[in-house]
C-alpha cells in the first residue's frame, strides 16, 4: 500500500506550484536536496528568489499546516537559502522565506501563504 502521507505532500507540492505560477511566480527548482536538507521550490517573484517550505496537512491534524514550519526549520531553510545563492553566483540578491500551507478538508483545499523571513 503506498504512503498516504507521501503521496499528499507530493499532490501538495504540485498544487503549491500551481498556484505560485498564477500569481506570476517562476519555479526555478523544486526539491533541491543537500546534505544539511531540503528546499521544497525556489522560486522568483519578478523582485527577489523566494525559497518556498510546502506543508500539506489535513484539517484534522493535530499541526496546522502553517504551524509544521517552525522556527528552527525556517532558520534552517535560511542557511540552505544563502548556500543556493553562493552555489548559483548569486550573492547579494534580494530573497526570502515563505510557507505555503494547504489544508485539505471536506470543502476543499484552502491555501495560505505567509513570508517567514527575508534575506
């Protein structure tokens, strides 16, 4: 039987990419893996990169999808944000942190997207 909790997060991540693309957003890259962790999409909103941290929940979860993105994982995907920068020759451009959280209910799936820090 395959992973329901897997099988969501990647349903989410594609809605995620969806719906960042209407609001005009390019993906760059999508799960950029390193050895000290993982960046869901790299994106770029026309005036900086955005390093996008995707949690899908349901809303039933103990966590909402917001709250799964602590603040040590945003710290985390701080430092992971600057080492894409340096390894892609470009240091110094604007950037930030934001989590997009899809809540999968009865009505539907809604979506909230919220800037966590800004390089």
């Amino acid at each position: 039987m395959p992973d329901l909790r897997h099988a969501l997060g990647v349903h989410g991540e594609q809605l995620a990419e969806r719906a960042l693309a209407e609001r005009g957003w390019r993906i760059i890259a999508r799960n950029v893996r390193t050895r000290f962790g993982e960046i869901d999409l790299v994106c770029h909103d026309g005036s900086g990169f955005v390093f996008v941290e995707v949690k899908t929940r349901r809303a039933t979860s103990f966590v909402s999808a917001i709250e799964a993105a602590g603040p040590r994982k945003v710290v985390r995907l701080g430092r992971l944000a600057e080492n894409w920068l340096g390894v892609h020759h470009r240091r110094g451009s604007p950037w930030r942190i934001a989590v997009l959280a899809l809540t999968v209910g009865p009505g539907g799936i809604r979506a909230q997207l919220a800037d966590a820090i800004d390089g």
